[in-house]
C-alpha cells in the first residue's frame, strides 16, 4: 500500500491507498480466466470499479469477497468456479 499524507489548516492524516489490480492481475489470483471475471464483473457477481472501459479491482475486496463466500455454507456458483 502507498502512504499519502493529506493536510488540511488543522490536521495531517495519512492516507492508505491500495493500487487497483487489472483484470489480468486479479484473474490470476483467483486462477480464471479473465473474460470469466470481466464478466462476473459486468453481472455484479463480484466486487469490482468501472474506470472508463476497464474493469479494476482490490485485492482487499476479492479477498473479503471469497472468504465471505465460502464461510456462508452456501457458496454461489462464481464462487464454486473459483474455488474448483
């Protein structure tokens, strides 16, 4: 993650920010393909940002996303997909 520090007239506060993974990086961590995830994407099956015509995601939300997923018992078919 990157550090940005922000000021304002009374306080500094560090900033967090967590680079956005392509659709490439992110289909290789899940291990699909990534017209797959472009399309969970589109479906709203997975958590994900439109910026302009590309698909980016946090690798933070992935994670949430298929730990969540597969604690529930009752794991959705993208979910299966990935885990398989």
């Amino acid at each position: 993650m990157h550090a940005v520090q922000a000021q304002s007239a009374s306080t500094t506060t560090n900033v967090h920010f967590e680079p956005l993974l392509t659709d490439t990086q992110a289909a290789e961590l899940l291990g699909i393909h990534p017209k797959t995830l472009q399309r969970f994407a589109r479906n709203g099956q997975i958590p994900a940002h439109r910026i302009g015509r590309y698909w980016r995601f946090r690798a933070s939300e992935l994670d949430l996303w298929l730990r969540s997923a597969l604690q529930s018992g009752s794991q959705s078919a993208v979910s299966q997909e990935i885990v398989q």
